[in-house]
C-alpha cells in the first residue's frame, strides 16, 4: 500500500499530530510518499513572510519524517523537475521495492513497537526501510 500525499506542508490547528499520523500509516503498513508543492514566500509583508518562511521549513520537516518512518521517500515539485517526473521515481521506488520477513526470536506483546536495523552485506547496496514494526 502506498500513498502519495499532494501538499504544502503547512497545518494549523490540525487536529490529528504527526506522531499519530505516522503511527497509523505505519499500523497498516502503508508507504507515504509526500510531495510539496509551496509557492515562494513574498517579502513586501515582512512580519507575514517571516511566519510563512518557519511554518513552511516547518511543513519540510514533517513531510521528510512522515516519508522516513513510513518507509516512503519526499519529493518537492520545484525547479526543473515535473510531477511527471516525481511519479515515474515514485513508481519506479515501488516496482523496484522487496519484502523480507522473519521470525523473531522473542515474543512481544501485540501492538508493541519493535525497532528493527537492516545492514545489507554488499556495501555498494542502497536500503531504504522503516526502522521498525507494531506486532500483531
């Protein structure tokens, strides 16, 4: 499962929190892959793009965590890169993606967080994963 959220990056007064947001893509082990789409900030209202400019680094952030806990990747549409071509590295990112599985050696409680670290013997491997996983 993946999703491919279309945003400025930007909430407020939102009433879910991104820790929450996470831990729910995560239960139902669902890949974001966030793209931000921000116009640049206007300076004539300093006071104005001041607020903007924090809130907006502040929306990048989010976006690259919600990405790195799901598994995902974040993208943001600027510059010379299209939404075409941000979706053909997405699909390409899930055509190319593999799932392992394992048995753990000890039992945890259902619903537990376990942390999980993937270190690929060839070097030259590039491994994108989550760092962990809610037992069932």
């Amino acid at each position: 499962k993946a999703l491919i959220l279309l945003t400025d990056g930007v909430a407020f007064r939102d009433p879910v929190n991104i820790s929450t947001a996470i831990e729910f893509a995560q239960r139902a082990d669902c890949l974001i892959f966030p793209i931000r789409f921000a116009d640049p900030i206007k300076a004539y209202r300093p006071v104005r793009a001041a607020v903007q400019g924090i809130a907006s680094e502040g929306g990048k952030t989010a976006l690259r965590r919600l990405a790195r806990e799901t598994g995902g990747a974040a993208f943001e549409a600027k510059g010379n890169q299209t939404i075409e071509q941000i979706y053909d590295e997405i699909e390409s990112v899930l055509r190319n993606q593999c799932s392992l599985g394992f048995t753990p050696d000890r039992d945890a409680k259902p619903g537990a967080y376990r942390k999980l670290k993937l270190i690929p013997k060839e070097k030259t491997f590039t491994v994108t994963t989550r760092d962990g996983y809610y037992a069932n």
